[in-house]
C-alpha cells in the first residue's frame, strides 16, 4: 500500500508538473503571439514613414531642382547683363578714341597750316635778304633728305617720357613724344638734340639751382630727379617719397633742395651728393609746397590742413605756424628781401605774413576761385597769383593793392614764375594745355607756348632767364629757350625741350 501510495504520489507531482509546465507554454505561447503582432505593426509603421520620407525628400530634390534653374536664369541675366555693359563702355571707349583722334587731326592740320606759312614766310625773308638756302649743316628736319622749308614734310614720332633739348643752329621740328599730336618747333630752335626718359607719372613742380647747374623736377612716381639743363643728362634720382612729390625748390646758396610731398613731410636733401641731409616730418597732412626764404635762414612749407608753418632747416626746428587761411593752402613765396611771405589758399585768397613775427599783414581777396601759385617779381615791385578763376592777378605788396589782372587763359591758371633778366616776363602755366608770356608793366600778352599737350602744372625761369621749363601732367618738362641772350619776347626765338 505504502508504495502503491508512493507511486500515485509520484504520479500526481508528475502530473502537476505537466500541469504546470502546459500552463507556462500557454502562456508563452500567447506572448510569443503578442509579441509578433507587436513587431508587424511596427514594420508597417517603419515603412509608412520610410515611404512618406521618400516623399518629402523628393519634394525637396525638386524644389531645389526648381531653385537651381532658377539661379541659373539669374546667374545668365547677370552675365548678359554684364556683356552688354561690357559692349557699351567698349563702345563708348572706342567713340571717345575716335573723337580724339578727330581732335588730333584737327590740330595736326592747323598745325600743318602754321608751318606751311612760316615756311612761306621764311622763303619770302630768304628772298628778300638774298640769303642762299640753309646748308647741309642746317637741313630740315622731317625726313632724311635735305630739303627747303616749303617742301617740308610733317614726320610726328612717337616717343614715351621724353626729354627734347633742341639746338638752336637749325630751323623746323615736329616731333610728337607720347601723344599722336605733333608740336611745332620755333624756327629759331627745330633740331632735336638728344631725348632722355625719366619720370613714370605727372610733373608737379621744376625748379632751377641759383647757379642753373641743375634742374630739379618732382613727380607723383615718388622721386625727385635733377638734370644737367646744358647736357640734358640725368644727374641722379633722389629716392625716399612714399607718396607724390608736389613741389620742389633750391635753397640760395644752392647747397639744399627742399621736396614737399603727400606723405605729410618736407625732405631737404644735398643736391651734390644725391644725400637726404633731413626731414621735416611735423606735418600733421599732405604738404603742397615749401620755399625758402632770401637769406636761407628759414623755410616755409604749405598744408592741407590751412596752415603755413616756418621751419629752421638748419636745426629742423619748428618756428611758427601760421593760421588765418580757411582752406587748404597751394603755394607759399617770400618777397626778395625777406620781409613778407606770401601764401596762396584754396579759400580765393592771398595772405600776406612777416615771418619774423608770424603776424598777418594783410589778405589780398580778389579771385573768384581758389589760388594755386604766387610769385614776387625779383625786384619786390608786384607779386603774382594765379587762380582756377583762369586769371593771373598782379599785386602792388607796398599799398596791398590790386595793380591789374591778366585775362586770356581759358581754364585753371596752376603756377606764375617771373623771368630774373632785365627784360621782364611773367609766365603763367595753366590746365588749358599752353603757357602764357606777358609783359608785368603793361599787361599786355607778349607769346603763348603751345607746344604742350597736357595740363601744365608749374613754370620756372633759369637764373639767366633764357630758360623756361614747364611740368606737365603727361608725365614730362619740357625747356624753352631763347636763342641769343634774354630775348624770349624781341626775337620770340624759343622752342620745347622734353623732359620725362
């Protein structure tokens, strides 16, 4: 029984666990199932936001499709938009071209006109002179042959940044450097002598040494160049600007040469060496012009910022500044015996200041534009403006009066310079391309220069007034000389030499 017993026990705890074990998988089973239909549902979802994720990425690639066409429409407008404005300033660039090319021959055929008078009018004074032709030494000059006046033939050369000294023992000269223009050549001057290149940008001031030894030239390349004015040889090129140089100007010993320059300072340099001796660096902006005074002693520079400042150039010591002007100031010149200095402002006035004390004497008003140069006359008797007003004015220092003003310019008058010879001159540079010869005693217009093609920025006499040199914007000087001693207006005897 007892076994028996055990043995249904035994079955029983078997059964129960069967039992139990059937339960558990059941239960299983229906989580298994569960779980199944769980992961599908998931899957479906997966896919439907893969599907509509597709889509959204294809409305974007479209949209961006769209947008790229349509910056390639605009980037195309832009180009042709470009081409035409292209076209159009090619267009106006070659009308411009063809007008000055218009122009030039204009004044190449008024040119040839002149020459074909003064070539009649020299065989007329051979003929009545019974003066045979000129000989072999002396031909004309405009093609290889030797030839009379009347059968000259214009030849225009082109040559770039040139100096031409000419020789007087000849007669005609065309000749046109940098520009298709030809210049005409006086008579009295015509052979071209030697040309020299120099200078990469405009000449805004020349200036002569006291002994005229030397011609100094500046120039908006940054340096200053001195010249042998009897060779027409580069002496040397003084370099250290880092910006234009706008006025030059020897002290009277000869032994300085001052430069003005719009890197706002004042270089004193010994012209014999090529050696900077100093700066002047207390400037506080660009400065247009320095000058020394007759005894050396002091140097007046002219600024931007309205003011004159005087200068010891021996100790480099600033004096005085001088204030009164209420525009930028141009130019600045003392009077021969040092007691006035004389400045020139962009405010249509001239001041006039003892340097010695810094007190201003008086303000001469009577340009109707702004003032760009004074000069004195050497013997103190006038003093000179010129004015974007296209005239020069003529100033009595003693009363501070207007004595006359000189009219015949057609643009901006930019610099004034007296001839130091007894047959007294004042020349006028001006932007309407000639520089102008008047009497200062009457007033009377004497010669017009018109060798030039450019606007001329500064005029200077040699010491012994039978030079003129001119700077120009073209980036060359050009010297006019006389022929026999001082007699640029008795015997009108001058012609060009360019210096680049």
């Amino acid at each position: 029984m007892n076994i028996i017993r055990h043995f249904v026990k035994e079955d029983t705890k078997v059964t129960l666990q069967i039992q139990e074990e059937m339960v558990n998988n059941h239960k299983s089973l229906n989580h298994t199932v569960a779980g199944k239909s769980v992961d599908m549902k998931l899957a479906e979802e997966r896919a439907t936001f893969e599907r509509k994720l597709r889509e959204v990425e294809a409305e974007l690639r479209g949209a961006l499709q769209k947008k790229d066409a349509e910056f390639i429409e605009i980037l195309k407008e832009l180009r042709e938009e470009q081409r035409q404005n292209l076209n159009e300033t090619v267009k106006s660039q070659e009308s411009l071209r063809v007008s000055m090319e218009r122009l030039h021959d204009q004044r190449y055929a008024q040119l040839e006109k002149q020459l074909a008078a003064q070539a009649k009018a020299y065989e007329k004074l051979l003929a009545a002179s019974q003066t045979p032709p000129p000989s072999p030494g002396n031909k004309i000059i405009g093609n290889d042959s030797q030839q009379t006046p009347s059968s000259f033939v214009l030849r225009p050369k082109r040559e770039n940044n040139a100096l031409h000294i000419t020789d007087p023992s000849s007669h005609y000269r065309l000749n046109s450097p940098s520009q298709p223009t030809p210049q005409l050549w006086d008579p009295a001057m015509g052979r071209l002598a030697r040309t020299l290149e120099g200078h990469t940008s405009w000449v805004g001031s020349v200036s002569f040494s006291p002994d005229g030894r030397l011609l100094a030239s500046a120039s908006g390349d940054r340096t200053v160049k001195l010249w042998d004015p009897a060779t027409g040889r580069l002496a040397r090129t003084l370099e250290g600007h880092t910006d234009g140089v706008i006025s030059v100007s020897f002290s009277p010993d000869g032994r300085l040469l001052a430069s003005a320059s719009g890197d706002s300072t004042v270089k004193l340099w010994d012209p014999a060496t090529g050696l900077l001796a100093r700066t002047l660096a207390g400037h506080a902006d660009k400065v247009f012009s320095a000058s020394f005074s007759p005894d050396g002693r002091l140097l007046a520079s002219a600024l931007v910022d309205c003011t004159v400042k005087l200068w010891d150039p021996a100790t480099r010591r600033l004096a005085q500044t001088l204030k009164g002007h209420t525009s930028s100031v141009y130019s600045v010149s003392f009077s021969p015996d040092g007691r006035l200095l004389a400045s020139a402002s962009q405010d249509d006035t001239v001041k006039l200041w003892d340097p010695d004390t810094g007190r201003r004497v008086r303000t001469l008003a009577g340009h109707t534009d702004g003032v760009s140069s004074v000069s004195f006359l050497p013997d103190g008797r006038l003093l000179a403006s010129a004015s974007g007003d296209s005239t020069v004015k003529l100033w009595d220092p003693a009363t501070r009066r207007l004595a006359r003003t000189l009219e015949g310019h057609t643009d901006e008058v930019s610099s004034v310079s007296f001839s130091p010879d007894d047959d007294r001159l004042l020349a006028s540079a001006s932007r309407d391309d000639t520089v102008k010869l008047w009497d200062p005693a009457t007033g009377q217009l004497t010669r017009t220069l018109e060798g030039h093609t450019s606007w001329v920025f500064s005029v200077s006499f040699s010491p012994d007034g039978r030079l003129l040199a001119s700077a120009l914007r073209d980036d060359t000087v050009k010297l006019w000389a006389s022929d026999r001693g001082n007699t640029w207006e008795r015997q009108r005897r001058r012609g060009p030499v360019l210096l680049s």
